[in-house]
C-alpha cells in the first residue's frame, strides 16, 4: 500500500476522534497537505521483534480496535459538550465539538462497510500506525502502548508514547515503551540519546539498569568503559554497591575515568574515592580548576561543607585563580566567599586596573546571587563605563535594565566621538535585537564618516524587516549579501 494511502487513513483516524470532518483530512493526505506529514510515521521497515503481529490480514483483531474506537467516540458523544467559551462569557458561534453527531455516524459507515480492514488488510504494521497515532491524538497513551507491543512501529513511537505515560504517572509503562523501543532499534540509536538511556535512568534507575544489561547482550557484552560506568552508576544508585566496585576497578585500570565514574566511586566508596581524588592535586595537578572542582563536588556530595568551604577559600586566595572559570559551581556553593575574595582582588589591583572590568563583571553576578540587585548594577556601571562591550556585563544588563545600558553605552562612545565606536555599538544593539537603537548608532557613524559606505550598509540592515531582506522606500524587497563573518550580510550599495 502507498505511504499517502495509509497516511490518509491515518488521518481519517485521527480526525474522527478529535472531531475533524474524515473528507477534509483525507484530501489533505491525498495532496500532500498537512496530514502528509504523517508518512514520517510510517511503520520501520527494519526487523520485527517477536512481538511484530503476524504479517496478511487479520480482520478479527483490527475489528475489535476499531470497535474500542467506536466505543470511546460513542462515550465521548454520551458526555456533555464542551462549548467553546469566548472573552465575554457567551458561546463561540460555530464551535467544533469532539461529540459532533456526523462524526460517530462516518465511523459506523466505514466499520461495516469493511474499508478500514480492507485497507489494511495486507499491511498489519500500518493498521497498526494508524491505530497508535488514532490512540495518541484521542490522549490515550494505555491503549497506544498495546498497540506498539504488537507491532513494529518506529522508535520515535516508543518515545512519544514513553514520555505520555510517564506525564500520567506510569513508570511501568514508560519503562516498557523505551525498553521495546531499544530492543526493536538497538542499531539506531546510541544509549546516550537522551531520549533513551538518560530518560530510563533518571526516572526509572531498575527498569534502565535491567535494558542496559538486555542491550548489552544484544552486543555481545563486549567490555566499554563508557557504558560499564553507567551500569556501576545505576549499581550504585540502587545501593548495589559491592556489584558497582567491581566495575569500577575495571573501569580504572583500562580508561580514564569519567565524571560518572567519580561520582559512582564517591558513593560506594568514599575513602578511596577521596584518596584518589587528593592525589590529582599534587604537582601541577594542583593548578587546575578540573581537579579542584571535581574533589569540592565530592565535599559537597558527602555533605562536608565545612571542608568544602576550606578548599574552595584556599583556591580563592591562589595569585592565578581564574573566576570567570570557577564561578558557575562556586556561586551556586559558596557565593559569599567568591564575592569577598573579588571585593579583595579588585582592592589590590594597581592603578591602572588591569583586569578590572572582568572582575567587576563576575562581581556583578556574586551580588545578584547574593541578593543584592542595586550592587550588581553598580558593577556592570563600573565595567561599562571603561568598556561598553564588555560582553558578560552588556549582556546582563541588557537583559535586566536595557535602558540604563543603552545610557551607558553611548555616553562612553560619545565621549570618544569616533566612527568606529558607534558602528561597534551599532553591532552591539544588532546582536539583541535593538534595530532602532543600532539604526542610530550607524547614522551616527555616518556623520562622522560619510565616505565610508559600511555605515550605509549598515542602516539597512538594521531597516531589514524580515532576516537578510531590506525594504526599500519603492516598496521592494531586495536581499542582502553575505560579506564575510565579521559583516554578515549587508545591502550591497554601487
């Protein structure tokens, strides 16, 4: 049978349970319209698992569906009606009901005329395409599901239907829906995809643990490093952690550990996870923000704050501490000591400020962390005051007060008064959307250098309504040209 064909079966489905007129959906399957994009849905064409129905006809099994379809229709017809409510209160003319009375009456038609079976009738994956996307519209993720473990239905089926019943609180069945979907598509889908493994582990750690070791077996159980630290991970997870140790000393002696790994070790074994983790910082692994990070997490996660505020004070105090490099994990454990060691640094900095506006930036995010709105702004005043393309500081001031930015900005260029800064600003407005703003920044630019045709570029640029269109006073549309990184497309000016 043709993909459109069963796409406009499919269709049919769908919209006699979620009230469209069957004719419109069928003719938008049969163009290529909408519904057409249900060929994406079209049953794998890989190899059937042993729960694949039998392939030919089987009249009886798709009757009895399509009677539960019947029924669920009829039930819906049986329910009040939902009437479409507008602004005012009163009923919205023309409302289209789920319970509309041709509806059920279409269904029947095609029921004992035998069309539906007919059709399908020596494609049982794609009865079974239409029945789960049927099941799935009308949001009944139970029903989906049996359909799926009968059929060979593609990956993003088991997904689609997963995430469903996990929104309605059935981990079993969400469980179930990954596992058929990697034991049928083991060859196309990495564990890692985080519609998979990653979804498995983090809702359901068991029913993950039990496919890894399936999937596993469908490859052999050759030895990998990768996936060995995920099962000792969830080992470790479900208090299994003699079973994990044992992966993790393989793991040890044949790769480099990873972060999983770790943390695996940091659980079943926490002494000879920190002993390991002290000895990546002798020598120059001292210096390295990874080996500190990884060892404070490991604090953190023994609950040992006290000693995890130590560690992270003795970093704060070396002469080369990078603050931009450490502050996501410090200002979400120590914000306190992070902004008093800036405060410090910024105090003993020379006259001629150096790094200056980097660390009021960083500072700026300390204060807002801490709390306090009005000394972050402080701070970014401070660094754009020197620098109004100071990226992290535009940034979030633009964000939080664009206003007080745009004060800012074009106080520090207009006192420099060259093309070259209000072009840069220009830019800097394109970058966040401020069209008006960058427009005024370039006809400024213009002033200043009139001969210099980029600014007139530029401006139209910043005219461009639609992206890489500029609209002409004549009403025409005309593209703009790609230049070069720097650039990026501008209106090419004889």
């Amino acid at each position: 049978m043709r993909t459109a064909q069963r796409a406009a079966w499919i269709a049919t489905g769908i919209g006699l349970v979620i009230g469209i007129p069957v004719g419109a959906l069928c003719a938008g399957a049969w163009r290529g319209g909408p519904t057409a994009s249900m060929e994406a849905r079209a049953p794998h064409a890989g190899g059937a698992s042993a729960t694949v129905a039998p392939r030919g006809a089987d009249s009886a099994l798709l009757q009895a569906e399509l009677e539960r379809l019947r029924e669920e229709l009829a039930a819906r017809q049986e329910a009040p009606a939902r009437v479409a409510i507008g602004p005012g209160g009163a009923p919205v003319a023309g409302a289209h009901a789920a319970s509309d009375s041709g509806v059920p009456d279409e269904l029947a038609r095609l029921l004992e005329s035998g069309a539906l079976q007919a059709s399908f009738a020596s494609d049982p994956d794609g009865a079974g395409a239409f029945l789960f996307e049927t099941y799935m519209r009308a949001q009944l993720p139970h029903e989906a599901l049996r359909v799926l473990r009968a059929h060979d239905l593609p990956a993003e089926s088991s997904a689609e239907v997963s995430q469903a019943l996990f929104a309605a609180g059935d981990r079993a069945g969400a469980t179930e829906a990954l596992v058929l979907g990697l034991e049928r598509h083991a060859d196309d889908f990495d564990w890692r995809d985080p519609r998979w493994g990653p979804h498995l582990e983090r809702n359901d750690p068991a029913g993950a643990l039990a496919a890894l070791e399936r999937w596993k077996e469908a490859r052999g159980n050759e030895p990998d490093a990768r996936m060995d630290t995920r099962r000792a991970a969830l080992l470790a997870r479900l208090g299994r952690g003699a079973e994990a140790r044992v992966l993790l000393d393989w793991v040890w002696k044949n790769s480099e550990p990873n972060e999983l790994a770790w943390r695996a070790l940091g659980e079943v074994d926490p002494p000879l996870a920190e002993s390991r983790l002290l000895a990546t910082l002798s020598g120059d692994g001292a210096a390295l923000w990874d080996n500190q990070v990884r060892y404070m997490q490991f604090l953190r996660n023994q609950g040992r704050h006290e000693d995890l505020g130590r560690a992270a004070a003795a970093w704060l105090e070396q002469p080369q501490v990078d603050f931009e490099e450490c502050a996501e994990f410090l200002l979400a454990e120590q914000p306190v000591l992070y902004a008093d060691a800036l405060q410090r640094r910024l105090a003993a900095l020379p006259d001629d400020g150096g790094p200056a506006p980097e660390l009021n930036a960083q500072l700026a995010l300390a204060h807002e962390r801490l709390g306090n709105r009005a000394a972050a702004v402080a701070s970014c005043e401070r660094t754009l005051a020197g620098n109004p393309f100071q990226e992290q500081a535009a940034q979030w001031l633009l964000e939080r007060d664009p206003a007080r930015y745009v004060a800012i900005a074009e106080a520090a260029v207009r006192s420099w008064n060259d093309a070259g800064s209000w072009g840069e600003l220009g830019n800097q407005y394109l970058r966040y959307g401020r069209t008006d703003d960058a427009r005024r920044a370039f006809e400024e630019a213009r002033r200043l250098q009139p001969d210099e045709p980029e600014w007139t570029q530029r401006i139209a640029q910043s005219n461009a309504v639609w992206p890489r269109v500029v609209f002409q006073p004549n009403g025409l549309q005309v593209p703009l040209q790609y230049v070069n990184p720097g650039q990026g497309y501008v209106l090419k000016v004889k």
